[in-house]
C-alpha cells in the first residue's frame, strides 16, 4: 500500500478549489495555474488543508 500527500488549494483569483499532489513537497518556489481562471500562483501561500491518499 503506498500513501500519497495531497493538498487542497485555492486560487487567489476565482476562490475555486483544487488539489495538488506533486511528486516532490519542497514547496518554496512551486507554482500552479489554475484551471478555472488560468493564473499562476505560488502553492505554498494558497494551500487550504492537506490529507494522504491511500493506494493499494
């Protein structure tokens, strides 16, 4: 069974929600687009909450 980090982000922008679950968690100059409204920004700021996937 392997356990994956996602988080919870969202936009500065639209205020919509959406997850991230990169491949490596050193967050400091990570960013993301949105894929409602199309802006990039920086991940570490903007996460709501973070919870673990299980995978069998």
């Amino acid at each position: 069974m392997k356990v994956t980090r996602l988080l919870l982000l969202r936009c500065p922008k639209c205020k919509n929600k959406m997850k991230y679950g990169g491949r490596t968690f050193l967050l400091g100059n990570k960013r993301k687009a949105c894929v409602y409204c199309g802006i990039s920004f920086k991940v570490k700021e903007n996460i709501i909450e973070e919870a673990e996937q299980q995978k069998q």
